[in-house]
C-alpha cells in the first residue's frame, strides 16, 4: 500500500513519524475521511471545509490549498482507481520538544493514506444493527474532527461488548450522536436530527441525507432528540462517511419500531445509492 506523508508517496512499511510529534504524544491534530468511488471522492469539498474549520479551531495552520490536498488525494486514488474505497487524511501540529503550550515555528505533519471501502454485509441491510445507549463522556468540542478520540473508543468498546455495532450517546438526557456517527430518529414518518452544535460532529453523510429528505418532499427537521423519543422512534438510523446509512432495528436488546429496516430508511438508502452511481459513472451529482 502507498502512502503520502510529508510531501512523499511510499509503501505504508518505509512510513515513520518521529516520537516528538504532538499527535503521538498530545493527540494534537485534526483527521478527515472521505469516501472514494470509482475513483470519485465523494462530496470532497464538504469534507475540506471540514477538515478546514477543524485546523483553524486547533489553530493549526493549514499546510495546503485546496488544490494542493487535490493533488495529493489523487495521488493515492491513482493506486486504486475502479475501487471503492476511503482516504483517511491525519495533520498533527508537528514535532517539538513535549510542551503542553503550542511551539514556535513548527511545520506540520502530514499523513494520507488509502484503504478499501468494504460494503456493508447484506444480512445487515436485511435485518440492521444492533445498538446501545449510554452517557457522552467526552469533552465539550466533539464538532472538531480531533484525533484524540479515546472516549469514543471506550463508548465503543462497550457496544462491543454488548453484541451491538454501536453506541448511541445521551448528554443529560438528550441524544447527541453514536461514538462514530450521526442519529437520526423517525417518528410517524418524520425524520429528526440533532441540531450541530459544539456538542457533536457534523457529518458530511449526515448534511447529505438532510438535503436528499428535503429535496424529495420528505419531513425532516434538526431539533433536541430526547431519551424518550429515542426509545419510542419507529425507526433510527446512524450515518458515517464509510458506514453510509444503516437502520438501528435493536436498542438495548429491544426492538426498534417493527424490528426490521423501516420503509423511510430504504427510501432515503435508495436515493443515496443513486448519487453513489451517478458519481462512479462521472456525473456531479449531490455535491
């Protein structure tokens, strides 16, 4: 597997970051995912908005154009050009002597990398996921795409644990995100997200599936998902870059709605398909 790092491409093995780099010891940076297919990425201007707005909220001093991440992105999708597959991109504020406090005249660091995308197993399309609820334990910036990511880990891990895919979070009561996606609830055939704000990510999925409902005459609004509406949707849905849509059908070992994928999730899953395929064939579609 090739890789960029710092300005070069090489095999993912010769790939080495010194141990005084903040992301090693700080978990000092910033990450991106995007999607890839068929040697298209996926909504990429949203996702270098993203990866801007994260860079000058770390107040880590962006290393590239547009362009220039472009360029670079497409040096990795060369290697795979008829696959689907995800660039993971990681910028660390680069190395210095360990100090809580930001260094001077630092350059950072910059790691890219390419990976198949595998599709999501047609026993959970048929049948969904699993998932659990448990409290947001982490910090009070998760809508910067941070690398520091140990209380998602945790959360995680226990729906690991549980025999569940993932973890469903509440702050005070009130559903902010899974600890790798976006919610959405659907209730009486309304489909309902929590509002970005400081206290979760916003997902470049997760705006997509907002404009698909509301171009095509769905209801759909961004507004507080308490634990009651949580537990009493007829459907729920978490969202990702590389997960794309899939529908929750067991909360807490209990049965989502009917316990099976509901009709507004194939809806949705049906029209985002279609911007997938319009891109594999070249066409800009739902950018």
């Amino acid at each position: 597997m090739q890789v960029y790092l710092n300005g070069e491409y090489m095999p993912l093995g010769e790939a080495c970051v010194p141990v005084l780099d903040r992301g090693f010891l700080f978990g000092d940076g910033v990450y991106e995912v995007i999607p890839v297919y068929a040697g298209h990425p996926f909504r990429l201007q949203q996702h270098l908005e993203r990866l801007g707005r994260s860079l000058k909220e770390t107040r880590i001093p962006s290393p590239h154009s547009d362009e220039e991440w472009k360029t670079i992105f497409q040096g990795l999708i060369d290697t795979c050009p008829d696959s689907d597959a995800g660039i993971y991109l990681q910028v660390t504020r680069g190395v210095a002597v360990r100090d809580h406090a930001f260094p001077e005249f630092v350059k950072p660091t910059v790691f890219a990398m390419i990976n198949p995308i595998k599709p999501v197993p047609d026993e959970i399309l048929r049948t969904g996921i699993k998932a659990v609820v448990r409290e947001d334990i982490r910090w009070e910036r998760c809508d910067i795409k941070s690398i520091a990511l140990l209380g998602n880990v945790l959360l995680r891990q226990e729906a690991v644990e549980a025999g569940a895919m993932e973890t469903i979070l509440l702050r005070d009561g009130v559903v902010t995100e899974g600890a790798a996606s976006n919610v959405f609830v659907i209730k009486a055939g309304e489909i309902v997200t929590p509002a970005k704000d400081e206290l979760l990510l916003g997902g470049v999925t997760r705006d997509l599936v907002l404009e698909l409902a509301r171009q095509h005459g769905l209801p759909v609004r961004e507004a507080p998902i308490r634990e009651f509406s949580l537990r009493s949707a007829d459907e729920i849905w978490v969202t990702s870059s590389t997960k794309e849509i899939l529908p929750v059908t067991s909360l807490d070992g209990k049965p989502v709605g009917e316990g099976c994928p509901g009709p507004v999730w194939e809806t949705i899953r049906t029209l985002y398909a279609q911007c997938k395929e319009k891109l594999r064939t070249g066409l800009d579609s739902c950018q």
